[in-house]
C-alpha cells in the first residue's frame, strides 16, 4: 500500500512486497560470514510487509534475521523505499554497502544512480533486539515485533528527483484565506541543468519558476488561497499540493486548521475543544504492527462510534495509511516516538539516548509535516520527570521540536505530574494517572486535583491546559460479574465512567485519552499481562466491544 492518494504522476512506483527469502541469525553471525555477498541456502520465505514474530514458531524469536530478494531495476536512476523496518536495518543491493536507518517506524530511502538494468539483488538485514537505551526499550508495555512491517518500494526516477516537499501556512484573522509556503527539495541525477518547477493547487497550475538545478535544491514558493474551507473535526476539507518537474513531480494533501492554547483551554480554529480521545497500539494479533488497511477504517469506525474526535497514537509514528484516514475523517491526531519510561537516572544520562530521541523526532516532524490531522507531538512518555536530567532532556527535545514546528502544541506524557519539575517545556501538561487500579480508587482524584493545583502554581505552569492522557484499567472480555470486582467487564466500565466524572467535575480538565482502544500484545510477563496482552481495551483484541466502549461511548456523546 502507502498513501491514499496519487503522490505521483510522472514518476512510477512499483511495490516490492511479497515473499522474500529469510533466514535468522540468533549468533549474529552473517555480517562478518558475509551474507550480503552468499546468502545461506538454507532459507525460508517471509512475507513482506509482516512482522515474523507471527510465523510458525517465530513468536518469541527477538534478534536478528536477513531478508533477500532479487529486483528488476528499469530505469537508470531509482529510489529504494522502506515505509517501516523494526527496529535497526541495514542494506546492501548486489553486495554493496547501500546504508542502515535506526527507528522502526519511519520510513528511509536510498538513492541508486547510474544503475545497470536488470535484475539485481537486495539484501536487508532486520534487528529488533533491545536494550535500556534502544527505542523502544527492552521492558516497554507491548509486544517487540521485528521484520520489514510497511511497504518497500522501488520508484523509477528520470533526470530530476524530488525528495520532499514541506508545507506550512498562516491564517489569516477571519480564517477565510492563508499564505501558504512550499517548500521543495529538488535535484538534478544528471549534472547542472536547467529546469522549470511548476506549483500546482487544488488542481490549478499557480506558479512557475526556472531554476538551475544541481546534487540539492531547495525551491520554495509563497502565494495566497483565497475563500478556503477550514479542515476541522468532522470537516476534513483537503487541498491537494504539487510540485513538478520536466519528468518528477510530488503530491500532498494539506488542511487549514489553527491549534492553540491559552488560558486552561486547548482551541481549534479560534473554538475552545474538548478532546475525547482513546490511545491506539497500531497492533492486531493476526498482523502485529503491519496493520491492514482494511483493518484501519474499522477502527476509525470504531472511534467515531464512541464519540471520539481524537486518538493518541501511542507510541510510535503510526503508518502513512492511517494518518491518511485521519486526514480523511477530520480527526485529531496525537504522534510520538517510542520513548517509553522506566529508564533508570543512568541509562537517562547516556548520551544515545538523547540523541536517538533527537534523530526520532527529526525524522517524525519531516515526514509527517503535512498531515493537517497531527495537531499534538508527544516528546515522550513517563521517564523520570522528577530528576534534573529529565528536564534536561525535554528541553532540548522541546526547543528542537519548536524549531521543526511552530505550528503544532507539544507535550509528554507524565505519570509523576505530582512531583514533575519539567512542566515548563511543554505548551499543555498530559497526565497518566490509573486510580481505581493502580493504587487507590476512583474517589482519590478529586484530592489529585487539588494537590495537581498547588504544585502547578509552585512550578508557574498553573495557567496551563490540563488533560488526561491515560487512565483505565483491565478487563479480561466476557468475565461479568454482579459484584464490583476488577478484571470483570462491569469493574471497567464503573471505573472509566466515574474517573470521566470525576476529571469534567474538577474544571480542570480539558481532554481524556482513555486507555486504551483495544487490548493489545505485550513484551510483558504474563504473570503481570494476563494472557500476554495489555487487557486495558475498551475492546478486546479482535476488535469486540466490552461493557467500557458503552459506558465511554455514553459520556463522550454528552460532552
Ligand atoms: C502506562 C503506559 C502504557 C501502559 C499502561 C498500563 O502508563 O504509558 O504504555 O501500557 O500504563 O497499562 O500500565
């Protein structure tokens, strides 16, 4: 698959998924036997895009594995495309060294010029092993798939390739017209040569400039749409964006929208908004992370259905086709990199930590720039925002994100908002907090609340808005019971509606994401994860309805 729309007119892509050979390598031992040059014989097919772990006897399987397969190159210049490969990858084509990307929920491309063509060989090699520092880590609360999970992609390329295209806009006051600035980076696979760019809006050819074009240019053009219809929630007006060469041209969708907030409140388009909201593993138990799309629209069925105008994607960057149908379905979007807590003082002190997170970020905001349903950057989730070195490091992932993207409102997720000393770095404060399961019950929030005010004042963060980002608690699908008793049905749903209550009773709260949408696989002990899976879901893992989804449903479609 890969976007919902035609990026491309000119150029051709063609999809090179399917069935790859495959083999583990649990030693490590293929880079120094060299396997990008002989591939062992012994191998077996793997499906691409899929996550191993859900082959036959591969489930707990947690390392490094290679993929090969042969590619038919038919155009001397061409782009080699991974939307997604869990976690470290490196890559050869016929034995040469083509280059390796860490993170594996963002795509990465290599340029192949003056190619031969004809058939060629790929070699991919996969490592999803974890550490205290690798992101995710080695303890975090879902399941570690490993393999080549999205599409990958050979894109034919002339004499110019475009690389990518960044589009921001400022709205006027009375939100009825913007300047919009494109930004293209262009290049030349043939040397300098002369070229026209053109610029094309809502199917209009608006602008056009002659450049001479060399290894990188950066093209940018400025105009103004008049009489525009806002993207808002439930009102996902698109306009479609394109810059073209003699033979390349790239597409993308934007939305006009303005996020904001002041006093307590979080506004779309100048509106004051609650934000009703689940967290989502992009995860199903038959597809893992390698989600179907089919599978996407169901859910955002789903999440309509319950009344929500926004999900949290936690805790990674979510596939293009997903962001493509929030765009689609005018609702909001929360993205983060998998930077989930636990982390110990130490391990936070070490400096690739930081700058994984740094390089994760980096290439989050630049692929997923234009996606008008994104209003929320999540800078990480529940590390340890009590000690200084957190607040270091939120700062320096806060001002890099400012300086990416002025446009969107950035926060982290913080289990300590108590005790947490970096609230300063972030434009809204995002509060994990499960009452009713772990630790106290749900008449401990109303005391939360009034602890949460005085220390905000003492931090001079008290005229933020406040929204809960996590609450819930477990329940195992069809266990009911008449008595009140956790992990039955009935347990979940008292405990999601009376904390709902209890956060719109406080006047504090401006947002819930209930956790979570649907029960998903975790890394996790059984004996801590019944099942191996979080069994938070307001649905199980099959996408069945608990009593929760009616309980939740029922106070979000009266907010
Ligand atoms: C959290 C984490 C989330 C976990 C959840 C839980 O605070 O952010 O990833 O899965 O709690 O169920 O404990």
């Amino acid at each position: 698959m890969g976007r919902l729309f035609k990026e491309h007119d000119k150029r051709q892509v063609v999809s090179i998924g399917g069935f790859w050979r495959f083999i583990e390598d649990a030693e490590g031992k293929g880079e120094s036997e060299e396997w990008f040059k002989n591939f062992p014989e012994n191998t077996e097919k793997m499906f691409v895009p899929s996550c191993w772990n859900l082959s036959l006897g591969k489930f707990e399987y947690f390392g490094i594995a290679w993929y090969q397969r042969e590619i038919d190159i038919t155009s001397k210049n061409s782009l080699l495309e991974f939307e997604g490969a869990l976690s470290y990858a490196k890559v050869w084509l016929d034995g040469e060294y083509l280059g390796d990307h860490y993170g594996g929920y963002t795509s990465f491309a290599f340029k192949l010029t003056n190619m031969e063509i004809g058939i060629h060989t790929l070699t991919v090699m996969v490592d999803n092993s974890a550490d205290d520092t690798t992101l995710p880590s080695d303890v975090a609360d879902w399941y570690r798939y490993g393999g080549i999970i999205r599409d990958v992609k050979l894109h034919n390329l002339g004499n110019t390739y475009i690389s990518s295209m960044h589009i921001s806009h400022e709205l006027s006051e009375n939100n009825d017209s913007a300047r919009v600035f494109v930004k293209g980076n262009i290049s030349s696979l043939i040397g300098e040569r002369q070229e026209n760019i053109t610029l094309n809006f809502d199917g209009k050819e608006i602008a056009k400039k002659t450049i001479t074009l060399g290894d990188e240019n950066a093209v940018e053009f400025e105009f103004s749409a008049e009489n525009i219809n806002l993207w808002d929630i439930g009102a996902p007006n698109l306009y479609t964006v394109k810059i073209a060469t003699s033979d390349d041209d790239l597409a993308d969708r934007i939305g006009f929208r303005r996020i904001e907030t002041k006093e307590n409140k979080i506004f779309l388009n100048g509106k004051s908004v609650f934000l009703k909201g689940v967290n989502r593993h992009e995860d199903h138990p038959e597809f893992g992370n390698a989600f179907p799309v089919s599978l996407m629209q169901k859910d955002l069925d789903i999440i309509r259905n319950l009344g929500c105008n926004t999900i949290r994607g936690s805790h990674y960057p979510n596939s293009k086709e997903f962001l493509d149908l929030l765009d689609e379905n005018g609702i909001l979007f929360w993205s983060e990199i998998p930077m989930w807590g636990e982390q110990s003082v130490e391990t936070l002190e070490k400096p690739i930590l930081l700058s994984r997170a740094l390089y994760m970020h980096t290439e989050m905001v630049n692929q997923y720039f234009n996606h008008p349903s994104i209003v929320i950057w999540g800078m990480h989730n529940e590390i340890e925002t009590k000690e200084q070195i957190a607040v270091d490091i939120t700062e320096k992932i806060y001002k890099l994100l400012k300086s990416l993207d002025s446009s969107r409102l950035i926060t982290y997720a913080t289990d300590r908002a108590e005790k947490d000393i970096c609230l300063k770095y972030c434009d809204f404060i995002s509060i994990n907090k499960y009452f009713g399961w772990y630790g106290g019950g749900t008449d401990a929030w109303k005391g939360f609340f009034d602890e949460l005010k005085v220390w905000f004042k003492k931090q001079g963060v008290e005229e933020k808005a406040v929204i809960m980002s996590e609450f819930g608690g477990a329940a195992l699908y069809g266990n009911h019971t008449f008595d009140n008793i956790k992990w039955s049905e009935e347990y979940q749903a008292n405990l999601l509606s009376e904390s709902i209550d209890a956060f719109i009773e406080s006047g504090m709260v401006c947002g819930t994401y209930v956790w979570h949408f649907a029960d998903a696989r975790t890394i996790r002990p059984v004996t801590d994860r019944a099942r191996g899976f979080n069994n938070k879901g307001i649905l199980n893992e099959y996408r069945k309805p608990k009593a929760s989804y009616f309980a939740v449903q029922e106070k979000y479609q009266k907010l």
